[in-house]
C-alpha cells in the first residue's frame, strides 16, 4: 500500500514536492489558503538560472531542476525557452570580470562574445559602448503565471496528486493537519508555505535565521511584429548580485566601483534583468528590502531608476510598462541557501530559497523526498 502525504503550500516549492512525491508513488495531497498561488512564485522573472549559482553542489542541483523543469512542462504542454543568458559589458573592469568568470568555469558552458557576437544572440541589446558580453547556454525562462498555473493539473493527470484550494490550514499535529474543523491525516506532511512559515511554526521560525525580501518589477507589453530579444538580458550590475561570479578575482575592485558611482542602486538592492515570455512580454526588475515587515506601498522612484539602468544595456521596440508589483519571499541571513527542517516526527518544513526558487526547488525538493539531502 502506497504511503501518502499532504504538502501545505501551492507555490513552485509545494509543487515541487508533490512531485517529488508523486514520482514515488505516494498518494499526494496538495492544500493551498487560496484560490491558485498569489505569491513569490508568481512574481518573478520565470528564470531558471543555473548561472547565479557556485559549480559544484548547487550548480548541480540547479542542473537537475532545470530538467525536471522541462519533463513538468512538456509533460504539461507549458512555455518555455532555452535561450541562454547575455551579460553586457560597457566598461574595462566589468569586460575583465567576464573573462574570468570563463577562465574559472569547470563545467559550464559559457564563452565570452564580441560586440558582433553579441548582436547576433539579441537585437534587443544597446550597441552604444559595448565591449562584449558573456553568454551562458544553461539559462531557461519559464511564464511563472502561466506555469504555476499549469502546473497542478499536470501534477493531477500524471500522479493523481489532489488540491485541496481556498483551504488555509490553522494547526499541524501529526499526522493530522487541521482547517477550522476540518481535518486530514497522512503518512508524511510537508510545509512549503513561502513567506507565511511563522504562521504555523512561530517557534522555529524565531529561531531561524531568516529574514523576508521585498522586490518590485515591472512587465512591458507583447513586443510588436512578434519580435524577440532572444537570451534573457543583465547588465553589469547584476555580475556583483549572483555567488556565482565570485570565482572572478577581481570582482572586488568592481563592486568598489559600483558603490561609487551607483550608491542608490546598491543601497535599494537593484540590479537589471529582462526576460521574454511567450506572449512576447518582457518582465524587468528587480530591487531587493529586507524586513520582516513592508510598508505596502511601491516606490516610484525604484521602477524609474530600473528603467534607467535597463536602457545602458537594452534597447526595446516597445518600452511601454503595463504592469507593476511587488513580491515577498523568505531570505536566509547566514549565508544558507535553504532550510529543512524537522520540527516533529513526521513533518518537513522546506523554506528559505530566496530568489532561487524557481531555479533550485525541484531539485532540492527531489533531494529531501528522495532521502540524499
């Protein structure tokens, strides 16, 4: 008799799990407080982004998400596009930077492009200035909205996995979970509850290391004449933003460059990317608060400075914004890419992911189900 289990929490590391879980035989049940995910994982750039992560465990890890990415969305008849990633470099020290990323990469498939090069890969980038760039193949965007959308019923016709919507859970006693009244039971329960793990567990979450991150974007309208910008694009700030350039010696003196010349930037956590999604909309972004607690309300001003910066790198056929918004995901301060937790027999909370959700979840996800985390 197959075990079974209920994973609290709909977003990409729920879904994720439930897979994980599914692929095992276990009979799944997913329970979600809303109507479809609303959070982090809908608002995002959809990149999965094996680039911003270190070679070895994690990079690993991001390679493996990455191609149960692609069995999910198959699998689901969902959007995708292997494009790669473009870093554009305007100045001396940030082309240097890029070059060492090259020289000290083991396993990815990177290269540095000229300016010819470059243009080649994305008619959307700015030619004004350009050095070069690093490309990276390993980068895929997904339509965070349209696949975590999806997502379910695929994870429903392939698994039998069940979603409980509009279902907040109030209690976790194992092995019941309880909502109001009512109540379930399983083998195995998992929390995967993003931004809202103190509800249930307000113990270990004070005594985690763990923080939240306020980030704003923007989404520009379907291109014109179906045009496409190809890789997903960043400019130079985002090199000092991922551990996975740190292997470049001398991304120091460009961070110290950086502090000079972009204070504001550095002090709101902006850096710039854009992604493309199948309709032809480009998500721009982002910047980075960290609290427990947000003021509500968006900041002009961080839309327009990332705007600004986006135009020293890209250039768009149509540039008009038509949507705008915030997300909120669980950050942890010392250093850890996760947390797993045990809090009793039976129970798993996974949490902590940062901006690394989409490109990490199922591999980490399959990892914990899977026993080798």
């Amino acid at each position: 008799m197959s075990k079974s289990a209920i994973v609290i929490g709909a977003g990409i590391v729920g879904l994720a799990t439930a897979r994980a879980l599914g692929a095992r035989g276990y009979h799944v049940t997913v329970i979600e407080r809303s109507s479809k995910a609303i959070g982090a994982s809908v608002r995002n750039f959809g990149m999965v982004w094996p680039i911003g992560q270190p070679e070895g465990k994690l990079y690993d890890r991001a390679l493996k998400a990455k191609s149960i990415w692609k069995e999910v969305l198959t699998g689901g008849k969902l959007w995708f596009h292997e494009g790669g990633s473009l870093h554009m470099a305007y100045h001396r020290d940030e082309f240097e930077v890029i070059q060492q990323i090259v020289d000290a990469s083991e396993k990815r498939p990177v290269s540095v492009l000229t300016p010819e090069a470059t243009l080649s890969k994305s008619r959307a980038v700015n030619q004004n200035g350009l050095l070069g760039s690093l490309f990276c193949e390993d980068e895929m965007i997904v339509d965070p909205r349209e696949a975590i959308a999806g997502i379910p019923a695929y994870l429903t016709e392939k698994y039998g996995v069940n979603f409980l919507w509009d279902t907040a859970i109030s209690e976790v006693s194992y092995p019941t979970v309880r909502s109001g009244k009512k109540e379930w039971g399983a083998d195995e329960i998992f929390v995967c509850s993003g931004q809202d793990f103190e509800t249930l567990y307000p113990e270990e979450f004070s005594d985690t290391a763990i923080t939240k991150c306020k980030l704003q974007m923007l989404r520009l309208e379907s291109q014109p004449d179906n045009w496409k910008i190809g890789p997903a694009l960043c400019g130079g700030l985002s090199l000092i933003h991922y551990d996975g350039f740190k292997a470049a010696a001398s991304l120091g003196k460009l961070k110290e460059r950086y502090k000079a010349e972009y204070a504001d930037y550095l002090k709101w956590g902006i850096h710039v990317m854009a992604s493309q999604n199948g309709l032809g909309e480009i998500t721009v972004g982002d910047s980075h608060e960290y609290a427990l607690t947000f003021d509500p309300f968006d900041r002009e001003f961080i839309n327009t400075m990332i705007l600004d910066y986006l135009a020293t790198f890209a250039e768009f056929k149509s540039s008009k914004v038509f949507q705008t918004w915030h997300g909120i995901y669980p950050k942890m301060t010392n250093g850890n890419t996760e947390i797993v937790l045990h809090p009793n027999e039976g129970v798993t909370i996974i949490n902590g992911l940062g901006g690394a959700g989409m490109t990490l979840s199922f591999g980490l996800c399959d990892e914990v189900v899977g026993g080798t985390y």
